[in-house]
C-alpha cells in the first residue's frame, strides 16, 4: 500500500531498474531522506562500485513509463559539522578502467577488495585480504572546512585542525547507521586554511533510476560515457547509455524551494536523493565540493503523459538568470507599443523552463540540451538557438559536461505539453486567464 509520507533509509550505491523499489510513495506524497556525503567519502572506499552513496529509490504511485516526476525540494538541512575535499589524483594500479567503479587492491589485485581502516591519512584504508594500502584516488590540494553549529558559514582549518577532525572522522562528518562510505575527514588534510565561505545547500544527485543498471555516480553522459566499453561489469553501450535520467547534474540551483521535473523511464521512476552539498560554484571547477550528510525532505507528484530524455530545473525566481526573468509591465508595454504601430502580437505570456543536457564534453552537453528542448517544445532547434540566444542562456553545471539551458516558453506551448500551470507556480504568475 502506498505512503504518505516515506522515510528513506537504506542507501545503494548502484541504480539498477531489476532490483525492488523501496516504497511506493503516493502520488502527492513525502519522501523524508538522511543522505550520507557523496563524491569523495565513496571515492576512498574501495569496497563498492561507484563514487556516490544514494538513497535506495523510491516508487511513485501511478508512474509509468512515458511520464514525468515533478520532486519538490522542500527542506535541506546540513547535519555534517565538518568535511574533506579537494582536487583528485588517480592511482595507476589502484583500478581496473574507472577508479569510481572497479577499485582494486594493489597487492593482492581484488576488485572492490573488504578494507578496514587503520590511523588516519591516505594510507589508512587497507585491504582486508592483504593489508596493503588501497586508494584508487589521492588527493591534490586538499582541504577541510568546519562549519558553525548553525550550518551558516564554513572556515577551512589548518593542518592540525584537520587531524584531530581526523581521529573523530565519522562523528563530524554525522555519517548515517546506514552509511557504508569511510568519512573523507580520515585524509586529515588542511592545504588551504583560513578560507571563509557561507552556506548554501544543494542537492547534486536527485532525480529518478535510469533503464539500466549503472553506478549511481554516473546517472549523466559526462561520468556516463566512462562506462562506454569499460573492462568491468557495468559496462555499457552507447545505445545503454541513452537510458539514463541526468540525476547526478551538480546544478547548484537544486535547493530549498526549486523543483526538478524527472522523466520516467521505469514504472514507478525510482525517486532517489544523494550528493548533496554545502555550497558549490557554477561548474564544480575542482571536480569534487563540500559534501555533506544532510536530512532532505522532498515533494512528489506524477505528470502522466509528460514524456522527457532528460531533467527539466525550476530554480527559485531570484535564481533566475536575469535574462529569463519575469517581464516589469513597463517592459511588456513599451512592447506592446512597439507591436502596435505595426499590426502585430507580441509573446507576452512565456515562462522559463530549464533543460538539462549533458555529455562527454560541454559542446555535447550543450546539444544534448538544445535538442531536448527542441523536442520537448516541437519547435526547430535552429528557432530554439534563437530564443536561448535571446531569451535565454547556457549555464555549466558541472565541468566536463553537465549544463542547464534556459529559455522562456510560450504560454501555447507550456499548456500543451501540461506544463503551464506548473511552471506558472513556481513563479506565482496566475495559472489561468482572467
């Protein structure tokens, strides 16, 4: 029987359409979520295939395949008190094709080898089998940041700060029971003390499970194609590929108050949540944020018949690209004016929508989301260049290829598709003609 309101526990680190959903939550309802860190707590432990730990996902009630999954993100709220991050460095030996997925032991040669930890640093996660040292990835510049009890502000600590973090590693970083990941504080690392930065929570990885099974870490076709012909077990095809959803898009708009629209490409979608972060700038120049573990609370409901490839984002209204924006009356009557001496109408009524593209590179993520805009809208993606030209931009979410094109759309448009009324929420424009 479906519930009203979900609490989202365990935790996967692959997403696999063959495995049972958790759930199903009905349409309408809650899905209440502790996440634990993504990114680099997963990266250092060797023991699963991927470079997130997700909530395991969720059914909807009433999701078919060919609908959309419109996730509200009600409330994110920071639970880790400290975090270790930096820039990444692979380690030749240390895996097998992805240093994400097929981690190996050095010495005995395991994949995803049983590790244990012993002392704090890079060397403290060890194989089970053999005791050797593994670490598919060290770290470059590396910092740890300490934030207030608050979760207000965050200060990057110096070297001796970051050990005795280090020797309470999971305590700061509030790793849930379920958790399997190591804390990233074990690195006891501070290259870069004293930085002040403010919070601002994001999600990075939220959306619905792809149509085939792949490491949750690569649910996008910039980490995606590493998967394209890979030695190891999650291998796929270009064609496999094209299944995913985009749920690990780093966009930094994903916060309290947006919404994220998920295609459905499994019955029931398989909601899940995981990744999020502290703060992040456009593109995650580093590679790799403040991840935190954090309570998330979401909101869904089915849009049967909204079919899409890939996410739609709705950012707060003072998150929008001023380009976007919505239109002053002044603004809408000197172009009425304009219109007027020449016998013609103007698009008064559009509202932006944001589509998610992505890809090997940012070119292809730019194609990826120009050509699903133009599909999703029915008009020529010469005439959708047009419009994100003039009426819109392109915005990195993530380096090497994850970015979300925005575009103001036509009113006509929006109710055909059975967006309007959605759209025309989350900006409080009224929903229906006087």
């Amino acid at each position: 029987m479906a519930q009203t309101i979900i609490n989202a526990k365990e935790m996967v680190w692959v997403l696999d359409p063959n495995q049972p959903f958790a759930g199903p939550v009905r349409d309408g309802g809650i899905i209440v979520a502790r996440v634990s860190p993504g990114c680099w707590g997963a990266m250092i432990t060797p023991d699963y295939p991927s470079g997130h730990e997700v909530t395991k996902p969720i059914a909807v009630e009433g999701a078919d395949v060919g609908d959309s999954i419109m996730i509200r993100v009600r409330k994110i709220n920071v639970l880790s008190l400290a975090t270790t991050s930096g820039t990444d460095v692979p380690q030749e030996g240390h895996f097998v094709g992805d240093p994400f997925v097929a981690k190996k032991c050095p010495s005995c040669g395991t994949i995803n080898p049983e590790t244990y930890v012993e002392g704090v640093g890079e060397d403290a996660i060890r194989c089970k089998k053999c005791g050797a040292p593994v670490h598919p990835f060290l770290y470059g510049n590396t910092y740890t940041i300490l934030m207030d009890d608050e979760r207000k502000v965050g200060v990057t600590v110096p070297p001796q700060v970051a050990r005795e973090i280090a020797c309470d590693a999971a305590h700061f970083s509030a790793l849930p029971p379920e958790s399997k990941q190591y804390s990233a504080n074990l690195m006891a690392r501070g290259d870069l003390p004293g930085l002040i930065a403010p919070l601002r929570p994001m999600v990075g990885n939220l959306g619905t499970c792809p149509a085939v099974a792949m490491p949750s870490s690569h649910n996008a076709g910039d980490f995606g194609s590493f998967l394209v012909g890979a030695p190891h077990e999650y291998g796929l095809t270009e064609e496999q590929l094209r299944l995913r959803t985009d749920g690990h898009m780093d966009i930094n708009e994903v916060v309290e108050g947006s919404v994220v629209i998920a295609p459905v490409k499994v019955k029931g979608g398989g909601v899940y949540v995981g990744d999020v972060h502290a703060m992040m700038g456009d593109g995650e120049i580093a590679g790799h944020t403040t991840d935190v573990t954090a309570e998330v609370i979401l909101e869904v409901k089915v849009l049967k018949g909204l079919s899409l490839d890939g996410p739609i984002v709705l950012p707060r209204a003072c998150d929008l690209p001023a380009i976007v924006a919505r239109r002053s009356e002044e603004i809408l009557n000197r172009a009425r004016r304009i219109a007027s001496l020449y016998g013609f109408e103007v698009e008064d009524e559009a509202l932006p929508i944001q589509m998610v593209g992505s890809g090997k590179n940012l070119n292809e993520a730019c194609d990826n989301g120009l050509k699903r805009l133009s599909e999703l809208t029915g008009l020529s993606l010469d005439e959708v260049k047009n419009r994100c030209t003039i009426t819109g931009q392109v915005e990195i979410g993530r380096l090497p290829g994850v970015v979300h094109v925005s575009m103001l759309v036509p009113r006509k448009i929006l109710e055909k598709v059975g967006l309007w009324n959605v759209v025309a929420s989350q900006y409080d424009y009224a929903c229906q003609r006087a």
